[in-house]
C-alpha cells in the first residue's frame, strides 16, 4: 500500500468516496469495517473501530499489519474547547495530549500537518493548527470543556487520537489529526446522545427509541447534531480529497 490509513470512530467521519471492501474484520473480541477510497485518489484506507482509544488502536494496528500504510491519520469529529473555533471548523494536530498525563505531548508529523492545513486552505475552509487532547469520556459542557484545555493547553478534545499516535509510535510511522469541530466550547452536548451509539459506533435502536421515549425533548438535540455533523463531515471530505489531489500534482512533477 502506497497510501495513508484512516482511523475513524463513527461512519459518517469516513470521507466521501470510500467504499467498504471487506465485511467486518473480525479482531477479537470486535470486528472492524475497512474501506478503500476511490479509484483515482491513491490507495488509501480507512478502518471504522467505533468510539475509544482502545478500539482506535486495534484499529490501527490492523491498517499497520493487513495494509502497510506509510501513515496513519486520527480522522473525524472533535469537541471545541477554545471559543474561536465554530462548528465544522477543522483543527489540524499538530500534537496530541492524553488527558491522563497532560504533560506529555506526542507532536505530529510537520509535512503531513503543513499538507492537510495547505488543503483546508485551498478549498477555503475553516481551519487552524493546534493541540488535541484525548478523552476517556464525553466532554459535554461548557465549564468542563474550560477546565480541560486549561489543564492541557488543548484546543479540541476527541475520544481516539491517544491510542492512534501510541501505535503509529509503536511502529515508527508518521502521523496527523485531522479533526472538525461538531460541538464548540460554549454548547452543552447531552450525555444521552453518546448512550444512543453502540460500541462499533453505529446507532443502537433500542437505545435511540428507549431515549426518546424518557425524554422526548432530545429529538431537538438529536437533529441539531445531525446538521452540525454533516457539515464536519463535509468539510472533512473536502479537505482529504483536496489532499489527494495535491499528491497526485506532486507526483506528476517528479522527474521520470
């Protein structure tokens, strides 16, 4: 494989354009989703693990051990947690903290982070550099969202990043995040909506309707979510296919 691997929590972080090529992976005790872009764009991967730095990783490790990737990449959504970055904003990690030792920085790889930012720029869309923490739970206020990137100097929280920058240590790839922003720093984000998905990441009916059932009023919350996340979903697709395309420029340009 000539081409970057995508670690992503949820289906709709995986880019526009791929297509599944395998039924679910089975890695014990999970199984994982593997997608392929598009004839054209390069040979990348994308591997859909579900929500956690555990799952991320195992995801990551089976790109590194079935597909070889030159890079890996923590793509998807992210929390704000400073107020300059709106909904559907892109941050491009420059480096990760886990929220469990916030003194301890993991810097991403610079051409890999200067590429993507270069991407976002040219399709013009919202974006900065930064530090990304990783979460074990939701950070879902407001006061807890301060309180956190005081404590590590962050600017956008996730669930994933941690466990994918380990395992591309592990293996001495290079490594980026790209993430956009679905909730910003001053939104509340009801815990409830977290409980509606499964592990893999994909909705859980009877959670959804059992939600909604004790509490009707977070249809409204639901379908705001839905509009905030297909906007980073899109941004996210427009900045990664922007990204392929610049690789296929640079490649052009070499001497034969």
């Amino acid at each position: 494989m000539s081409g970057i691997g995508l670690v992503v929590a949820l289906p709709r972080e995986i880019p526009a354009g791929f297509v599944r090529i395998t039924s679910r992976e089975r890695l014990k005790p999970r199984a994982l989703a593997v997608y392929q872009s598009a004839p054209g764009a390069g040979q990348h991967i994308a591997v859909q693990a579900g929500v956690g730095r555990i799952r991320a990783a195992e995801a990551a490790r089976l790109l590194i051990r079935r597909f070889s990737p030159v890079a890996l990449a923590s793509f998807g959504f992210a929390g704000g947690l400073t107020p300059d970055l709106a909904r559907g904003a892109l941050v491009i990690g420059t480096a990760v903290v886990d929220e469990a030792a916030p003194g301890k920085l993991a810097v991403a790889n610079r051409d890999l982070a200067e590429q993507f930012q270069a991407a976002a720029v040219t399709e013009d869309l919202p974006v900065r550099q930064g530090i990304l923490v990783t979460s074990r739970h939701l950070v879902a206020d407001p006061t807890a969202k301060t309180a956190l990137s005081i404590r590590s100097g962050a600017c956008a929280v996730d669930m994933e990043s941690a466990g994918i920058v380990e395992v591309a240590h592990e293996a001495g790839l290079p490594w980026v995040a790209v993430r956009a922003i679905v909730d910003s720093a001053g939104e509340s984000l009801p815990m409830a909506c977290l409980t509606m998905l499964g592990e893999d990441g994909s909705i859980a009916l009877g959670r959804l309707i059992q939600t909604f059932c004790r509490s009707p009023q977070l249809l409204w919350h639901v379908l705001r979510l839905a509009r905030h996340t297909a906007t980073a979903r899109r941004h996210l697709s427009q900045a990664f296919e922007r990204w392929t395309k610049s690789l296929t420029v640079q490649r052009e340009q070499e001497p034969k």
